[in-house]
C-alpha cells in the first residue's frame, strides 16, 4: 500500500524534472500523479511541481562549484595561481577603479603590483605560514597586498579599520602577526597601542604623508615597493587549495572579534556559487562600495575579479548620493549590497542618474522584503541575488530566483544532497534532541537554529574554524543527522516555508546587527564599563520601526553624580567603531543581576527607549548635533515615525 502511495509522487517528480525540457508528455504524466496520489501526498506533488525548476538549477550549480573545486584539488592550485591565469588572459582589460580618485590598474598592471609585494616579503625573510595584519582603509592597494603575500604562502590578517585600543590590540595579537601594515590615516590609532605591541613587531606605512615618528619607528612601505622588481619571483608555493589563504575577523555571539580561518578553497567556493547562480559574466563591471576587510567586499566582491576577471569598482566609504552617479559613470552592470545599503538608496531623493543606470543584478545579504520591493521597482533592477552566509560558516543559503525575503532555500525534494537544516532548540539556546540523541528538525513555520554538517573531505563541506581552539569548538555540535557526525552551529534562528525558501528571524546569543555589522554586546559592556570605572552595563539591541537590525542601547549602573555626556561621547569615539557606539543610553541607580551576578537584559530590551515605560533618564545620540538629548515623548514619536534618522 505504501509502494503505491510512493509510486504516485514519483511519477509527478519525475514528470516535472523532465517537464523543464519537454513540456508536452511529461506535463500528462505529472498531472496524471496528481489525479493518482493520495490526498496526504497531493500537497507534497503541488509543492514539488512548484520547486523542482529551483531545485534542479540549484543542483547544477552546486555541481559545477564542486567539480571545478575538485578539480583545483586534484592539481593542488591556489587562489595567486588562478589570478595569474585569470590576469595573463587579458592583461589590458581595466581589474580595479577607485573613487572617488578615479585611478585605475589593469590586471597586468595589478599581477605587477602583486609579484612586488611578493618579492618584498622574501627580501623581508618570511616563510610561509607568517602572518602580516593589515589595518587599511578600504583602498585598492588592499588588494596587491594580501594576493601577493598569498604568493609566497605568507598569510594576511585583515583588520577592521574602525577598531581602536582594546579591540584593536585584541585583534594582531590573536592573528600571530609579526608584522603590522597600516595606513597613514590610521597613525594615531596605531601609535595610542604601539607600547602595548610586542616590541619586535615591525611597523609598515603606506599611503598619505610618510612623516616620520621615532615613537613608531616605521618604515615607508610606498618606498620599498617602488623599488621591489615587478617579475615573478622565483619561488615555488608549498601550500595547496585546502591550506590558509588569510584571516578575516568575525564578532560571533560574545566577546571579541574571532580570526576566522579562510582557505584557498574557501574563497573559491564562496566567490563561485555567487559568480554561476547569479548568472555573472567576466565582461560585467561590480560595484563594490563594502568594506575590504570583510568577507563580502574582500571574497564575494573582489573575488569576481580575482578568479573571473570582472572589472570592479572600489568606492572608499558607502555614499547613497553618489551611488547611482558611480554606476553611471562607470557602467556598472552589477552591484553589491548589504541590506542598509538599500534602505538608505531608497530614503534618497529622486535622481537623473537612478534611472540611467545598466545595472541588471543586485546582490547581497540583509535585504528586507519592504525594502525589497520598493527597491526593485524603484531603480528597475531586473534580478536581487540574495544569499545568507558567514565567513566561517559551511551552511551558506542562496536565493536563485528572487523570492522577496528570502535569503535563500532548502530543496523538500532533495534536502539530502545539500545538507543543511533548521533544527528545533530549546528555550535555553541548547538543540533539542529526539529518543536517539539526535537533533529535531524543523517542520515548515517551526523557527530553528541553522546548521551544517560537516565534511572535511568534502571541499563544500568542511570548516575551517578560527584561529583559537576553544572559538572553534563552541560552533561545533555532534550527534546531529546520525549518531557520530558533527555540524557547524551557525547561531542564527531562522524560519522556513512549506516551499523551502528560509527566512531570517534572528541572532542567538548577545549579538545583534546593526549597519550591516555584528555587535557584539559583551565586548561593547567590557569597552564601557572601564570607560565608567567599571560601572555596571548593559548592552542590548532595541528595534527602531522601519530600520533594519537593532539600534544600540546601554543601561548603565551610575551613582557618582551627575553624568556627563559630553565626556562619555568622546571617549566612546575614541575606543569604540561607529556602528557600536550605543544609540540610546539609560542613566540606572543600579542594573539588575541574577543571582550569579548576570546582568538580566530581557526587560531592559523590552522597555526599549520609550519614557513612559521607564523613570529613569534616557538619552539619543544625535548625530547631526553630535551629542546625547534627552528622550522626551514628542522625540521618541518623532524617532518611531521616522522623522529623525538613527
């Protein structure tokens, strides 16, 4: 009876599968499962009729990402290798445009710059497996740096520009780096850690003015580079495709930023699956205006060029006035997003040039389905190319055909062959676990924490981890498909429909999103409370109606009198990037702790920044006035419709 029942929604699959090539026999065979399958299995023919097109376009991609990376291993490539194939095939095609300089390289000219940073890092006796952190502005000279110090197997850790002292020291002491390059804008954010750095640490500058300081004691990178000659040096690379590339940070859920390990592989894999599913051609111009110390600027953008010579756009810092005019003018035909990004493009007002655009594609991360669709019929985008992933993860979603919110889907016809799931967790954060041990899945509307399984044979299968042991151990759980194996555990709960497609809901632990960065709220409630003396604080995400993620908040324990603002503000600024400085500030007598002196952060969150729901003072970084006002009513109305900007 079961055989029969099967046999139904077989012959509906099957009739569908061929149904993308011949409409015609097979569409009576699929209608003709539907007529045969019983009720409980007709739901399941509707849903697989609906999906399987999705599925088997999925399928072929996934299959020509992994064959290509088979391939890689087999002949023991490396990321420099494919860039010198990809530059050598056409060396006067323009590889990089900076704005708002407008200069240019081509890929000889940029294959050049990487063979001198190559020569440099030899004369400077390094072996491979050193690790050199850079701490630059987004800038193309990024970009010679790490690929030719990849060529002689010397490994980059890149670290986020607006970090400074704790965080910042944090952050090259973890990579093992030897050696510090920073720019020139970055001097003073070097020389406030400089006596906290090991004292054998050699210090690089590169652009701006080269003045010299003897309590820095650098050396002028610009100078040396321009002597360094511009042949391939000739050395012999050790390391192979599954060997570390470089170090990209990622704030996880508590503490400090982690140094997450990127291999060869890795960045092939995750500039691959965006190059074939959003249906990119090397002939196509990114722009790219995302930082390139983070994984979607440095591997899903810049890897267009670097593995499939695309020609990319670097804008130095995000603007939505000019974001339209820059397509324009370079003739963009792709560009890049994280979900703000197009928050604030649809805020802007009307423009000439929004409509002059070429752009066909839109991809990115954290596109909410408001902005979405306002965002595709606004500046006429044919296709968004939504994906969810992180640097480390091995459960990387994508969304193919354009699903409004979607970040991305699971096949409910062949969940087997990509294995990812939504699994059920309890109210404590732990998996929930079936008679067997193992992890409940999730039925369609049941939210669950996104996992992967792990594979390290498998190239699309296998993590990498971080730097420190203990970081890599916590993203891992076992006894989740089957009893023996292990999964990666992405930290985030997400949602997924009776079609497959997944949706975020949002992030476990203590960290929340907001411009586009995590924040982590254990690292700000360390940074704040030794500004205060080591008051008790509280740091926690607050929604603000109509913006995406969750605005900063800290309530802070203070009983030294009266609060002076103007301090707290610049000494926040000083130590703390822009998108963790806190929004909202509320002035407690004491913060409530457990009774194992947790600080309790549930009621605090949701109170929000509301008066009426609070007697203690709250306060608004106002950005314009460039200090903390009082929330009064009439401004906290004004913030909840939108007439001030957060």
């Amino acid at each position: 009876m079961r055989l029969l029942s099967v046999f139904p929604v077989c012959l509906a699959a099957l009739g569908a599968a061929v149904l993308l090539c011949v409409p015609g026999v097979w569409s009576v065979l699929a209608a003709l499962g539907l007529c045969l399958a019983p009720r409980s299995s007709r739901r399941f023919i509707h849903v697989a009729l609906s999906t399987i097109r999705r599925d088997l376009r999925c399928l072929f991609f996934i299959l020509k990402v992994k064959m290509s990376m088979n391939h890689h291993v087999q002949r023991k490539h490396t990321v420099p290798e494919l860039f010198v194939q990809t530059a050598m095939k056409h060396p006067h095609r323009t590889a990089l445009i900076y704005e708002p300089t407008g200069e240019s390289w081509t890929f000889g000219g940029l294959l050049e710059e990487c063979y001198s940073v190559a020569h440099w890092a030899l004369e400077q006796g390094w072996n491979e497996g050193d690790v050199v952190a850079l701490f630059l502005e987004t800038c193309p000279t990024v970009v010679p740096l790490w690929l030719g110090l990849a060529m002689v197997g010397v490994e980059a850790a890149f670290i986020n520009c607006n970090l400074r002292r704790d965080p910042l020291l944090h952050c090259v002491r973890v990579s093992g780096a030897n050696v510090l390059v920073f720019g020139a804008e970055l001097t003073e954010a070097v020389q406030d850690v400089r006596s906290s750095l090991e004292s054998e640490m050699l210090l690089f500058r590169c652009g701006g003015e080269q003045q010299e300081m003897e309590s820095l004691r650098t050396h002028n990178l610009d100078e040396l580079l321009s002597r360094s000659p511009k042949h391939k040096p000739n050395y012999t690379l050790k390391k192979d495709f599954n060997d570390v590339l470089f170090y990209i940070y990622t704030s996880g859920t508590t503490g400090m930023p982690k140094a997450a390990v990127v291999v060869h592989s890795r960045y092939f894999r995750i500039a691959a699956f965006g190059f074939y599913s959003f249906g990119l051609k090397s002939s196509d111009r990114l722009y790219n205006c995302l930082p390139l110390y983070h994984s979607a600027g440095a591997i899903m953008g810049m890897g267009q060029c670097v593995l499939f010579g695309m020609t990319i756009v670097v804008r130095k810092r995000f603007s939505a006035s000019r974001f339209w005019d820059d397509c324009v003018k370079h003739r963009c035909t792709v560009v890049q997003y994280i979900g703000e990004i197009c928050r604030y493009l649809v805020a802007q007002p009307v423009r000439p040039s929004e409509a002059q655009h070429r752009v066909r594609v839109a991809f990115g991360n954290g596109l909410r389905r408001s902005v979405w669709e306002e965002f595709v019929r606004r500046f006429r985008i044919p296709q968004i190319g939504e994906f969810y992933g992180a640097t480390e993860c091995n459960c990387s979603l994508i969304n193919i055909d354009g699903k409004p919110g979607a970040c991305g889907f699971n096949s409910r016809i062949l969940p087997s062959f990509y294995p990812v799931r939504l699994m059920r967790t309890q109210e404590n954060g732990e998996m929930l676990r079936d008679k067997q041990g193992l992890c409940v899945p999730c039925q369609p509307g049941q939210p669950g924490m996104l996992v992967g399984r792990i594979d390290n044979k498998d190239p699309l299968r296998r993590f990498d981890g971080y730097v420190d042991g203990d970081s890599t151990d916590q993203k891992i759980v076992h006894n989740v498909f089957k009893t023996g194996d292990s999964a990666y555990i992405s930290g985030d709960v997400m949602v997924m429909d009776e079609y497959g497609y997944i949706y975020f809901r949002d992030r476990s632990g203590d960290t929340f999103r907001w411009r586009g960065e995590n924040v982590s709220t254990t690292e700000v409630e360390g940074v704040l409370s030794g500004l205060l003396g080591h008051a008790d604080v509280a740091v926690y995400g607050v929604s603000v109606p109509g913006v995406e993620g969750k605005a900063g908040m800290a309530a802070i324990g203070y009983t030294g009198g009266s609060f002076d603002l103007a301090t707290f503000l610049v000494r926040v600024k000083k130590t703390l990037p822009s998108f963790a400085r806190p929004l909202f500030l509320r002035l407690m007598s004491a913060v409530e702790t457990t009774g194992t002196f947790k600080i309790t952060k549930a009621k605090l969150q949701r109170e929000g920044y509301e008066p009426q729901k609070s007697s203690e003072k709250l306060y608004f970084l106002d950005i314009r006035a460039d200090r903390y006002v009082e929330v009064t009513d009439e401004l906290c109305q004004e913030i909840t419709e939108g007439r001030i900007r957060v």
